[in-house]
C-alpha cells in the first residue's frame, strides 16, 4: 500500500515491528493459536482458574484428547500457558494462564461475550441471507 | 460445572441463552467465522475501509482466491459483511463491514494489536520452550 496515502492507523501499523496482515510474520501463528477453533476456548476456560487435562476437556465441549493436547502444547510454547505438574501419585498436572496469556484472554473474552450477546441478530441475518437465495 | 460454587462470571454465562462453550450452541460457528485463519484478518482489513475483491486479496496476504470468497460468503450470511455489487461496466463489486462487523473488528483488532505489540516476549518464550527440549 502507498504510505502516501494511508490512514494514520495504517501509517501506526507500518511503524509497528510485527504485523499480523503478512503472512511471513510470526505475530500470525500467534493470533492463529490465540484465536483457532481450540485456542480461544482454551484460553477462555481458563481464565476462569487453572485446570487438570480432563476439567479442561469438560469445560471444552467437543475437543478429542489429541487436540486439547496439541493446543495446550501450543499455547505453552507461545508462553500464554504455564503447565505445571505435581510430584504426587497419581501425578497431577495442572494448567493455568501467565500473566500475558491472562491479558489475551480477557480481549478474547470481551468477543466472545459480545458474540453471544448479539447471536439472535446473527441468526436473523442467516435466515435473510438463506431465503433470499431459495428459488 | 455445579453452579453453587460458580463465580459471578459463570452464573452470568449461564444466563445467557448462548454459549460458545457448548458444541451445539450456533455462537460457536460465528466465533470460528470470525476469528478463524482469514476471517479475522478480512474483518480487521475491512475495518479500515470498502474493498473491492483483488484489493482485499492483497492485504489479506497469502489468502487464495477460493479461501477468500468462502471467507466472505460465510462473515456476509452471519451479517457482518455487506456485498454491494454495482450495475457498471466492467461489473464492480465493494465488500464493507456492516455495524455489527464493525464492532466485532474493533474487537478483533485490539486483539491483533495486542498480540503484535507482546510479540517479542512470546518469541522469547518460545526459545526458552524449545531449548529447555534441546538435549
């Protein structure tokens, strides 16, 4: 894009070391793990307080052990998550927000509620868009 | 989750007629639309004005053509994208946001600009992940 003629917020961006908007900045697998079908959930879970593999499983509805664990992985690389394990029989690992991680929930979160409070004005534009395509 | 011991937060989700946390509940396919791999970078490239298809394409950096139409399609049938088609010659075709995928890009963006901003300490932490594996 000519910087000429971009908006202050595009000429912000521009400045910025990281951006999300090229695909070869690691900023995006960041917002993919943050954000993905797993991620997010994840995350929003636990910002409610830390939790063993199976509560989170629970709380998740729908994902297999494998991608929980994948996800959880993931997330642990990216630093958002802290996993910590027991030395205690059974063994017992527990998983929980760091600080960063904690602060990229809460922005999740604030979506998250906002998508489920205006759901009934998605619904309605699904059905407007679905009988405008019936012959 | 036994809701006497819910904290506020819980109680107040449990009243709440949609849940992204429950599989069946339709917020979950909305939250995917629009936090997914291209829907969030549509949404937050569209937030800085009405794009026509190709110049979409280039700022949405490394999406195909098909992923991006299917993108569009789906965040236009949730009502947060507008497809104004106009009767000219050559056919031309603008894609903007509509007030509710306005207010679903602010939230994504400052999600995405969140991430971008912490992205030094989150490849920090991956070093310190992938060298603590090292043997």
């Amino acid at each position: 894009m000519d910087q000429s003629t971009a908006s202050p917020e595009e000429r912000q961006d521009a400045d910025l070391p990281f951006d999300v908007f090229s695909k070869r900045c690691p900023s995006r697998g960041l917002l993919e793990h943050a954000t993905g079908r797993w991620g997010s959930l994840t995350l929003g879970a636990l910002y409610e307080g830390s939790l063993r593999f199976n509560a989170l499983r629970r709380r998740v509805d729908g994902v297999s052990e494998k991608m929980l664990s994948q996800t959880l992985h993931a997330l642990e690389r990216d630093g958002l998550v802290h996993r910590e394990a027991q030395l205690v029989n059974p063994p017992r690992v527990d998983y929980e927000l760091t600080p960063l991680g904690r602060e990229v929930a809460e922005r999740l979160l604030g979506l998250i509620h906002f998508v489920e409070g205006r759901m009934s004005e998605v619904l309605a534009a699904r059905e407007r868009y679905d009988a405008a395509r019936e012959v």
